[in-house]
C-alpha cells in the first residue's frame, strides 16, 4: 500500500506526546523532590555559626627562677605526667649538701685511720700468738722438768731415810749391848729425823710443782705477774685492743653509711628545690607556649596553655519555635567550615531567654514581649571522631550545628 505525503508527515506524532509526558514526569519528580527537601528543611532544626570551644588549663610555675627547659610547641599532644617545664630556682642553697660532704669526707679518713690500726693489730696479733704459743709450750715442759726432778729427789731421801732408819735400829742395839755410846744413837736419831723432814719438804714441793705444771698447761702462771715482755700479757692487750677498733670501725660504718644516705635525701631535695619541673595534669594539646627558654618567672606566672580536647562544645543559638523539637540528649551534627568532616554531639544545655532576664542584662531599655527571643543551646562534641593535634583538635573552629 502506497502512503500519501500527508500521511508520512503526520506519522512522527506520537513519538513528540511521549516526550511530553517524559518531560511532564521529570518536572513533577523534580517539584516533589523539591517539595520534600523544603518540608524536610522545614522539619530540620537548623542553628546560626558557632564556634567550636574547650577547657583550657593554664600551667604556672610555683617558684621563681629561670626557665631552662620546654618540652613541647604549639600543637603538640602531650599525656597526663609528662614533664613539659623546667624551672631553674637560681636561690636553691646547698649548704646542707656542703656540711654533709665535710662530715662525710671527715668520717671517711677516721675508717682509714682505724682499717690502718687495725691491719697493724692483726699483725701483732699474729706475731704474739706465735710467741705465747711457743712461751706456754717452753713453761709446760719446763715445770714438767722441775716435778721430774723433785720426783727424783724424792725418791733419794726416801732411800736416805730408809737407810737411816736402819742405822738407827742398828746403833740402838749396839747401844743396848754397850758397844757405843748414847750420844751415836742420838746423831742416828737426829739424821733419821732430818731425812723424814726432807722427804715431807719433797712431797710438798712435788704437790706445789704438779699445781704449776697444770697451771702451765692452762697457760696460767702462780709464781708471778707477767711482765710487760710477756708474749702473753701483751696478746691480751692487742685482742683487747683489736676489739675497740672494730667497735669503732663498726660505729663508723654505720656513721657512713648514715652520711651517704642523708647526702643522697639532701641532693634530692636540692634538686628537686632548685629544678621544679611542671608534668601534664591532663591529656591533651598545647595550645599556646607563654614563656621561652632563658626567661626570667615569677611565681605564679604563666609558660604553658592546654587545651582539653575531651572536653569540647558549641554554643549556638535556635529560635524559641525551633525549642519545642529540641530535648536534652537531642543529638546533633556539628559541619566544621572548611573541613571535610563533621562531628557529633547532644544538646547537653537548653537555656531560653537570653537578655531578657531582669537583672541579666546591660540593657537600662525594657525590651518588648514579643521581641523576637533566641535561646542558647549548647551541644557536647563526641570523643569518637580523631582530634588531630596539629588542628588543636578544631577548637576555634568555624561550624554549622544541624539537630536531628
């Protein structure tokens, strides 16, 4: 079938009603999407610019002196007990440290003297031991010698009186017979007498001198005092002697040894009088460095200040409509200016009129009632998101707070 021109140029008709109605469908989606975007605008509570705030904590020196050490910069994250500062306490006095180095030193030379004596008394020690060793050996055989020898004589004038008694028996006899004279007897009786003195003279030497050979074995002695010659007296002497300078070595010992630890407490507390340093009461930033190294401080005078970027807000303002969407704990999306990243919080802080409070404010005029009335919100930030210390953790920051 053969189509006319008419027919052709009519043909594309429907293809430009479809288009229509694509167009049609493309401004419809376009205006709901718009419609949806202004109601949820409409239902979003928005706040004006805020800053992004936190704790500050200044550090000061307690002392006055010289700053002689700085352990951080601005923007540096610090832990809680670090030692940032240093201050030199140039009026510290060391004399304690000074007497006690004297005491000590004075001390030192007293133990020296006594470990010299008393080397020299071990020696002598040594010596006399040897020669009263070798004394009391001589004495025990020399007593031992002399009750040999009274044994010995003993036992001559027991024989003596033995043969004297028989003479007296036998003169006695020629006596009785007329042999000879009375005055023979009587020199028989008197020589028989003699020898019986002489052997009771015997034993008791015999006993006496057994008394020493045991006294002599006991290094005793019961004839005489020793004389100053005396190994043995003189080794009394030096154990006696030896004893005192161990007492006095121990004392000093002890006097050291309590020296040295009043020495080392005075150097501490010295040190710690004359070098104070500051730790990090908290974990966090240094924000700002007050002093430099070398400067002269007061007490109480700034060096450091910290930012506590656990503890960071915003306070913004919302209108009075807007509260009614608003509760404690409301969470909230806080969109720093000039950063890719937003941080979160909750309203932890609701309060309403601002300036209008009698009392509160400097204004002398009375504002109308229906001014239009801002309330205060403040929102706490989350410690959830990374607080980079070289950005002081966006205190300072520029935001924009949105209200779920």
């Amino acid at each position: 079938m053969v189509m006319s021109d008419k027919e052709l140029q009519a043909e594309p008709a429907p293809s430009v009603s479809s288009k229509g109605r694509l167009l049609v469908i493309g401004l419809s989606t376009a205006l709901l999407l718009t419609a949806i975007g202004i109601l949820l605008h409409a239902l979003t509570t928005r706040s004006r610019d805020a800053v992004v705030e936190a704790d500050f904590i200044e550090l000061t020196t307690p002392i006055s002196g010289r700053l002689v050490a700085l352990n951080g910069d601005t923007g540096m994250a610090v832990s809680q007990g670090n030692p940032l500062v240093m201050v030199e306490n140039t009026r510290a006095s060391e004399a304690d440290i000074r007497r006690l180095e004297t005491a000590l030193n004075t001390a030192q030379a007293d133990q020296l003297t006594i470990e010299q004596e008393l080397l020299q008394q071990r020696r002598l020690l040594v010596d006399f031991e040897r020669d009263a060793k070798g004394q009391h050996q001589l004495e025990v055989a020399r007593s031992g010698n002399e009750l040999d020898q009274l044994k010995a004589d003993l036992e001559r004038e027991r024989k003596e009186l033995a043969f004297s008694q028989r003479d007296l028996t036998r003169q006695q006899q020629l006596y009785r017979v007329g042999a000879v004279a009375q005055n023979v007897v009587d020199r028989a009786l008197t020589s028989m007498q003699a020898n019986q003195e002489q052997v009771r003279s015997l034993e008791a030497r015999i006993r006496a001198q057994a008394n020493r050979v045991q006294a002599a074995e006991r290094n005793l002695n019961l004839d005489r005092t020793r004389g100053g010659t005396d190994p043995l007296p003189r080794l009394q002497d030096t154990r006696i002697r030896l004893a005192q300078l161990q007492g006095e070595m121990a004392g000093l010992e002890r006097k050291v040894k309590g020296l040295k630890a009043q020495l080392t407490t005075a150097r501490m507390l010295y040190k710690q009088e004359r070098d104070v340093w500051i730790d990090a009461p908290i974990d966090g930033v240094i924000w700002q460095t007050l002093a430099r190294i070398g400067d002269a401080l007061k007490p109480d005078q700034p060096v450091l200040k910290l930012v506590n970027c656990r503890q960071r807000w915003v306070n913004t303002t919302v209108s009075e409509v807007d509260l009614r969407r608003l509760r404690i704990g409301t969470r909230a999306r806080i969109d720093l200016i000039g950063e890719d990243l937003d941080l979160r919080g909750e309203v932890d802080l609701i309060r309403s009129g601002v300036g209008r409070i009698s009392g509160q404010n400097d204004d002398s005029v009375a504002r109308p009632i229906n001014l239009a009335r801002q309330s205060e919100v403040r929102v706490r930030i989350d410690s959830d998101v990374p607080a980079p210390a070289k950005k002081l953790c966006f205190v300072g920051y520029s935001a924009r707070v949105i209200f779920s």
